[in-house]
C-alpha cells in the first residue's frame, strides 16, 4: 500500500525549497519557513515568509519564486494577491503559502506571531 500522506508532505517540503531557492535568488531578507503540519486547523503544510526593501524588490522576489517552481514542477499557483499595490504578494500553491513583504509591512502585520505554533525555520541571509 502506498503512503500517500509521505508523498504529499516530501512534495511540499520540496515545494518549499524550490520558494526558497527563488527568493534567494533576488536577495530576498528575513526568509522564515513555517511548518504548520503540526498545527491544529491549519490549511497549508507551510508558510514562507520574506521581506524586500522595496515595492520592485519584491515583486521581483514573487517572479522569482513563480519561475523557479514553474522550472522545476510546470506549477502555477492557484492564485496570486497584492501584485497590484507590491507591498504584501501572496502566492497560493496549495500546500504552500507564499508570503513577500516590502519590510515595513511585514514589520507591522508579524504574521509569524499569528503562528506561534508551527516549527519555524531561518534562512540565513548570508547563504543568499
């Protein structure tokens, strides 16, 4: 019998690196990965959190991201937000969550408090 639970959390946890690796490409801050599998009601496996220091930064980042899980998976997110006003983009790739903050936004919303549940992991900036 196939465990397909272990196939879609490997998914997701590749998903969630490919994000990664996209938003290290355009220098993206302050990357946080968080691992709400652990976390009652939650609708994604992961968030992954970022900021830019300004509106075309990070609306490089959110191409960035697009392009390098479109590269490696032909992928698209089922939805995208906040392209328009580039100071807070989602993507929405199901079991992965995409969340691209120009700095100051981020600093005031600190979506990470809301989950103070999940497993956090940091991105050090220097392996940008």
């Amino acid at each position: 019998m196939v465990d397909i639970t272990a196939e879609k959390e490997t998914s997701s946890e590749e998903l969630c690196n490919l994000v990664v690796k996209g938003m290290q490409e355009k220098k993206a801050l302050d990357i946080v990965v968080m691992d709400l599998r652990g976390v009652k009601n939650a609708f994604a496996d992961f968030f992954v959190v970022c900021a830019g220091t300004s509106d075309t930064q990070i609306d490089a980042i959110a191409d960035s991201v697009d392009k390098e899980v479109w590269e490696a998976t032909r992928t698209n997110p089922k939805s995208i937000e906040g392209k328009s006003n580039r100071e807070w983009i989602l993507l929405d790739y199901y079991d992965v969550i995409v969340h691209v903050f120009k700095k100051d936004k981020r600093e005031f919303y600190k979506l990470e408090e809301l989950w103070g549940d999940a497993q956090f992991t940091y991105i050090d900036d220097e392996a940008a």
